[in-house]
C-alpha cells in the first residue's frame, strides 16, 4: 500500500522574513509549517529572461548558430 501524498503548500511571493519564520526555520519552532516545503508562486515574474529569451532574434543575436551538446 502506498502512502498518501501531500501536496506543498503554495506561497506567493512571501517576504524574507515571513519565508525565513514559516518555512525555513527548524521544525521545532512555533510555526505550524516550519521546516517543510513551500512552492513559492510568482517569483520570476520580473526577470527580464522571461521575455527576452522567448525572441528567437534575441537569442540568435547573443549565442549565434552554435550547437548545444545535449547529453
């Protein structure tokens, strides 16, 4: 028989200190959560990669026609 599985619970964009005081601390702390895994949503949504690497010129112009080895 398999165990059941728990999905982690989703964070949006939590601040250092509540990421730090809930999650990251040991599980012996006061926080119900402390100690176990988060998914936190919503964090890459300003880095400039989101966009520029979806521009194929963008990323011709930067690596040109190299190969990439893929293993």
């Amino acid at each position: 028989m398999f165990a059941a599985r728990l999905e982690p619970p989703y964070k949006e964009l939590p601040s250092l200190d509540v990421f730090c005081s809930e999650y990251m601390a040991p599980a012996a702390s006061d926080g119900d959560n402390a100690g176990t895994p988060v998914v936190i949503t919503g964090a890459m949504e300003d880095w400039p990669a989101r966009r520029l690497w979806q521009d194929s010129d963008y990323l011709h112009q930067q690596a040109g026609a190299r190969t990439v080895p893929v293993e």
